[in-house]
C-alpha cells in the first residue's frame, strides 16, 4: 500500500527535521483544544491564522520529529512572531496533513460528481 502522505521537512536551528503524517500524528497536533486541523484550514485559507496557533502547530510538529524543548514561546521569539514565515510554516504543515494526491487509475471509486467551471 502506498504512504497516503507525503513527509513535512521543516528546518529549525539550523537542522532539518522530517515528519511523514500519520493518524498518530494528526491526533498530536490535535490534542490541544481548539486545535481542530480542518478549522486551522479554514482560517489559513481567509488569511486569519492567529499567531500564537501557528507557532503551536510548529512547535507541536518539531517536538514530535524528535526536536528537544522547542515550545510556542521558542517558536514565537526565534522567528519575531509575526510574519511570512510563521504563517509559511505552518501552511506547510496544515497542508502537508492532506493526503497525496492518488495516481491516475489507482482509485478504485470513480468520481460521481461534476462540478462546472465558471466563466
């Protein structure tokens, strides 16, 4: 059976970390309350992730790739808190939890609905 996710690689003082995704792991980011991945999604998708999740969803992915004492707090004073790379971080990771796209010709449910594309 082929890996349904593909690996997050995030580089942090200077050492490159890597998580593939898995249940475990999606039920670790999602521990904390109000950590749903599919609200979290949302929120990136308007633009309104809220900085101090971001550097919770960060920190949570580091510590289970096997990155010792990084924390929120860590995560938030090391990078200046606010900004691109916050926010491209944790994009990475959000997006990184949705399953890889299926080859073509490997589902063995085909698609029933079309949706049309507007003009």
């Amino acid at each position: 059976m082929a890996a349904i996710w593909d690996e997050i690689v995030l580089e942090w003082e200077g050492e490159e970390y890597t998580v593939r995704p898995s249940i475990n792991f999606l039920n670790h980011l999602e521990q904390e309350g109000g950590t749903s991945l599919s609200a979290m999604l949302v929120r990136l998708g308007k633009g309104d992730l809220p900085t101090g999740r971001a550097c919770q969803l960060i920190a949570r992915t580091l510590t289970y790739a096997g990155c010792k004492g990084v924390t929120p707090e860590t995560v938030f004073s090391e990078t200046g808190g606010i900004g691109a790379d916050i926010i491209m971080a944790a994009q990475t990771i959000l997006l990184g939890c949705m399953p890889a796209p299926q080859e073509s010709g490997t589902s063995k449910k085909k698609a029933t609905r079309k949706t049309a594309k507007k003009k």
